[in-house]
C-alpha cells in the first residue's frame, strides 16, 4: 500500500514539473518566433496537453477487438468534458469576473 501511494506521489511531481516546464517553453517559443500567447496557448499546448488522450484513443482500437472505438470515444469526451468542467467550477468560485482574465 505504500508503494502504490510513493508511486502515485511521485506522478504528481512528475506532473507538476512537467506542466510548469510545458508552460515555460511555450512562453519562450512564443517569445523567439515572435507567435502571440494565445497562437501557442491554444494550438501548441493543446494539442500537448492532449497527447495521452490522442495515444489511448489509438491503443484502444488497436488492442481492443470490440468496443475499442467506444472506449476510444469516451476517453476524449470525458476528459473534454471534466476539463470543462473543472474550467466552469474555478469560475463559480472565483465569482467576481473571470478567473481566466489574467492568466
């Protein structure tokens, strides 16, 4: 149980690291190609950001004789879908204007 746990803990690091450097970069990329935050926001770190989905989408058809493509379907809807939601929710409770002004 503790190995699952150290395991689990260390993914989080690993994704805190590795979202701050994604982040860093492609303000860096936006700087020397002289593209504008919202070009590398929305196209270059969207499409990163959606990688894994992207990879499970194509294991699941590949390996998965029936259902794959349903598996393949939900796994981009539902993570569409939370990640809006998640979006909607931080709004709510930030209440005055939106959270995303500033960032």
């Amino acid at each position: 149980m503790i190995l699952i746990w150290g395991q689990f803990l260390l993914a989080v690091l690993i994704i805190i690291v590795a979202g701050s450097s994604l982040s860093k970069t492609g303000h860096e990329i936006g700087e020397k190609t002289g593209l504008g935050g919202l070009w590398v926001g929305v196209m270059l770190l969207a499409v990163t950001t959606s990688l894994p989905e992207a990879i499970t989408a194509v294991g699941s058809v590949l390996l998965v004789p029936e259902g794959g493509a349903d598996l393949a379907v939900g796994d981009v809807l539902g993570s569409n879908l939370f990640n809006l939601m998640i979006i909607v929710l931080l709004d709510l409770i930030h209440g005055k204007g939106s959270f995303l002004i500033n960032s």
